[in-house]
C-alpha cells in the first residue's frame, strides 16, 4: 500500500482527514504518498474512477455510485472522526429545534 497514490483533501480543507489519514498511515508502516488534492468528496472518487491512486473518504460516501470505484471499509479503530454541529446563539427556528431534539436523542 506505502506505493499507491492518495488522493485526499488540502491541507487547508481543515476537515480532520488528512491528520487522520496520514496517523493511519504511519501506524501501518508507511508514509502517504498524496498525489492529487481536491476539495470535493466525489471529485476524488472521480480521480480514483480515472486510476490516479486511492481516496480515504466518510464512508457515506458509498453512495456514490462511479464504474470502477470500490468501496472497502476500514477496519482499524483509530479510523473514525468525530462531528459536530456549529448552530447560531439563540433560540432556533421550531425547524432547527425538532432537528437538535432528535440528533439529541440520537434518532
């Protein structure tokens, strides 16, 4: 694997997964060799679609549906990132507020 191409997002992106990949990484025994950056989620499945190298993506991201790209899970329990939701102060739209309750509730 030390050999395949990443693809991955800009180090600027601040999304988390290019620390998360590169730890990964590393603790397998190799350093990242990022070929191609790219903002876009499905612009890197689109890279990996055209045989540029391999993309570490959320794996909801399965839904993206390109001839030749497969999906494999990772298995190892450091790959995981954590999210939260950034709301404005103050009292939310009745919409906003349903939305908090359930994620709350963890429906």
């Amino acid at each position: 694997m030390g050999d395949e191409g990443f693809i991955g997002y800009p180090e600027e992106a601040g999304t988390g997964l290019t620390t998360l990949v590169r730890r990964l990484c590393l603790a397998a025994g190799f350093q990242p060799k990022v070929i191609q950056a790219a903002r876009e989620a499905t612009t890197q499945i689109g890279l990996v679609a055209a045989g540029l190298g391999v993309a570490v993506l959320p794996a909801q991201m399965e839904c993206v549906h390109i001839e030749g790209v497969k999906f494999v899970p990772l298995s190892d329990p450091g790959a995981y990132l954590s999210l939260a939701l950034a709301t404005r102060s103050g009292e939310p739209s009745a919409l906003l507020a349903g939305f908090l309750e359930r994620l709350e509730r963890g429906i």
